[in-house]
C-alpha cells in the first residue's frame, strides 16, 4: 500500500470562458483539498471522494448538483454514482463470497434522473448504504435520499443563472453560444491509508439533451469502477463512454503497466471504435496517478504527499 492520494476533474469538453478560469481552478483546488483533509486525518477513501464530489455540486460553475445543465423543457436532471473496493482484514471472510475471491469486497450505488435533491453523490451514496440494489433513479431514488435526510429541494432551486442563460441560448438556435463551454461530468478517485479505493462521479448530463437521457456517470463499469487495482472516474461522451466499458477497461489494464499508459490507451482505443470525446482520472493501489483526454479542454487537481495541485491536462492527438 502507498500512501493516501486523489485526484479529481472538472469535466472534459470546451474550454471555460477566460472570465470564469480563475474560479474554476480555485473551486477544483477547494474541493480537492477539502478530500484531502479527510485522507489527511486517517479517514476512508470513500469520504474523501464523496466530499470531494460534493463541493463541485455546489459551485454553479461545475456540470453537476447546482449548475447542472437543462433537458430541452429546461429542467435539470442528475446522475450520480459511488463505487468502493474496500480491503479484507485479514482472516476475515465475506458472508457469499467462495474463498479465494479476491482481497476487496466491491461495493456500489447511484441515481439517475433526480431533481430534487441538492447533492446526488449523497443519495448514490444512500443507495449503496441503505439498500440491496446498485442503481435507482426518479421518484425511487428521491425516496430513499428523503429517508437517509439528505437536503432535498424543488427542481428550479437548482437551476444556475448560468446554465439558464445557456439554455436560452441552446433553445434561440445560438448553439455555438451554448456550448462553447461545456463542460461535463465531475468525477474524484482515492486511495487511503488503509488501502480502501473509491470513486464518485457526479453529472447534469449533456446540455440540451432529451427528458429522461441518462449517460455513463451511474453507469458502473462506464462512468466509474473501483477493485483491488484502483479506480476511475470518467468524463464527456457518455454514449461512447458506455460502449466501451472505459473506465472498466482502465482499471483493468492496470495490471499490466502504469496508471499514465492505462489512462492514454483506454481513451486512444475509445477513440478508434466510437469517435467520442472523453477524459478520464486514475488511481492505482500504490497511489500512482493517470489522466488523459481527447476533448479541448480538461482540468484536474490532485493531492499526494506532494501536496495539493492543479494541472490543465494536454489532450492526446486524436488518431
């Protein structure tokens, strides 16, 4: 085991308009380090990610929580998920599991299609705590944020002036205006002290997208996975994402080479079979970070025992 790390992105798509960089470096920087503070102290991997998550629902700058962005009736509709990959003590055995399965016990929920909670990392969360299944959305899923106590709140109490204004846009035909800056998904990975690996990806979706679409970031395997080798967090497209099975497909390839290869190979063979634009974050049991990108623009930050930082990541040739 290495030592504590996460890293986390703002979404891949657009770059932001110049006027909002600066606070959108600040608000990844905040939430990140907010998630450090729980790694720092001894906590689980799961808390920090979910803390993580968190902040970027609350900044109305960020694609996920307040903020999101609006369906084509100009409502917001979100999804969330969690995965955890929590170590064996040792000697200790998992009721269901045949011996010899594994050092982790793999746990997961998520929402989609929610409107009416304030943070649907929490109710993916309570999904995953409070009930026997892995993903509920609507009506269902609100029901069990309700009963967890989790902040609930009308649906137009999460539309941003922002994203209002981009609807407005979308809806006048000024598509260009619209979307210049998207920006998708919001996602954190971690590893703690204790070897436990989580993720948690949080979104709006794609701006301008049918009532009832629902993308990869709930979608386990697509959006985000966690096991014994590490976890991952993806961003952008979430058709393509989902096809390919992206961040399945990058853990898994961190058992054959380093978390910075497994990230650029996994969104080059995406690339080659679907076309899509996405980013994904990765870390490994050992801590090791990777990232990569094909959109115009992705913004990461990071802690480690270098600290906490903020990077614009290049994005890989598309070929």
């Amino acid at each position: 085991m290495g030592a504590p790390s996460l890293i986390a992105h703002g979404g891949a798509g657009g770059r932001a308009p110049v006027a909002e960089r600066p606070a959108r470096r600040r608000g990844l920087l905040a939430a990140v380090a907010r998630g450090a503070e729980v790694l720092r102290n001894g906590g689980a991997a799961l808390d920090a990610v979910v803390t993580t998550v968190i902040a970027l629902e609350d900044d109305p700058l960020f694609n996920a929580g307040y903020g999101s962005v609006l369906t084509t009736e100009g409502r917001v509709e979100m999804d969330a998920a969690v995965m955890v990959a929590d170590r064996k003590s040792a000697g200790v055995t998992v009721p269901g599991d045949p011996p010899g399965t594994g050092t982790h016990v793999l746990r997961a929920g998520g929402v989609v299609l929610v409107s009416r909670v304030r943070n649907p990392i929490l109710a993916a969360r309570a999904v995953m705590d409070r009930t026997p299944h892995v993903l509920l959305g609507g009506v269902a899923a609100e029901r069990i944020a309700r009963k967890a106590g989790l902040r609930m709140c009308r649906p137009e109490q999460l539309i941003s002036q922002r994203a209002r204004e981009r609807w407005l846009a979308l809806m006048e035909g000024r598509r260009a205006a619209a979307i210049a800056d998207a920006h998708g998904t919001v996602g954190a990975v971690a590893v703690d002290a204790h070897g436990n690996l989580a993720a948690a990806t949080s979104t709006g979706g794609v701006a301008g997208k049918m009532p009832g679409r629902i993308g990869d970031s709930a979608i386990i395997g697509a959006g985000l996975f966690a096991n014994a080798l590490g976890a991952a967090s993806a961003t952008g497209a979430g058709e393509a994402i989902m096809k390919v099975a992206l961040c399945r497909e990058a853990v898994v390839a961190l058992g054959r080479g380093r978390p910075d290869d497994a990230a650029r190979r996994a969104i080059s063979a995406m690339y080659a079979q679907t076309r899509g634009e996405a980013g994904i974050v990765l870390v490994d049991a050992r801590g090791r970070f990777g990232y990569a990108h094909n959109a115009h623009a992705m913004e990461v930050a990071m802690f480690d025992t270098l600290g906490v930082r903020y990077l614009l990541a290049d994005p890989l040739p598309r070929r």
